[in-house]
C-alpha cells in the first residue's frame, strides 16, 4: 500500500478514487490535485511510480488534511459551545445543528 498524508491508500483503486480515503480529500479535490501533479485520473495505484506518488504527496501536504482538519473542526465546535450559541446548544444535546 502507498502512504500519502499518512494513510494507507488501496492499491487496486484507481488513484482518483484512492486519494478519497484520505479524510478532508474529496471526489473534487483528487481531481484538482491529480491535474496538479499531471497524473492521469484512470490509472491504479499499483501501476504509479514513485516520482508520481512523490508529486502527489508534496501537493497534499499543502492542503488541511487528517489531523489537522479533525483538529479545526473540533476546536470550532468547541468554540460554538464556549459562546453559547444555538448551534453549540444543539451540539452540546446531540441534535441535528441545521435543523430544517
């Protein structure tokens, strides 16, 4: 398995579809990243080579991904409870915050 931003992406996907296992990276930002480092959206991950990955993962590391982004989103929840606002409110009772 190759690793990019710290996760074991599957090696029999194709590498649009690998890349969204990466918490933070979905469907668009695989594609914009994938244009980016000029790899070709069909190709598996078990046919990419090193040089290919290496791109991929420098252009990763400059978007918020795993930890950090779990990181923000928990600070921002914490910050709605500390002000408390009806979305803490709803957040702090386990109830769906945009209620419809």
């Amino acid at each position: 398995m190759a690793r990019v931003a710290g996760v074991d992406i599957p090696r029999n996907k194709r590498i649009v579809i690998a890349l969204t296992y990466i918490f933070g990276i979905g469907q668009t930002t695989s594609e914009r990243v994938l244009t980016e480092a000029g790899v070709s959206f069909d190709v598996r991950v078990k046919d990419m080579t090193e040089e290919e990955l290496n791109k991929i993962r420098t252009i990763v590391d400059g978007v918020k991904v795993e930890g950090d982004l779990r990181k923000d989103i928990r600070l921002d929840i914490k910050r709605l409870l500390d002000i408390r606002c009806y979305r803490g409110s709803r957040h702090r009772a386990n109830l769906p915050v945009r209620v419809k």
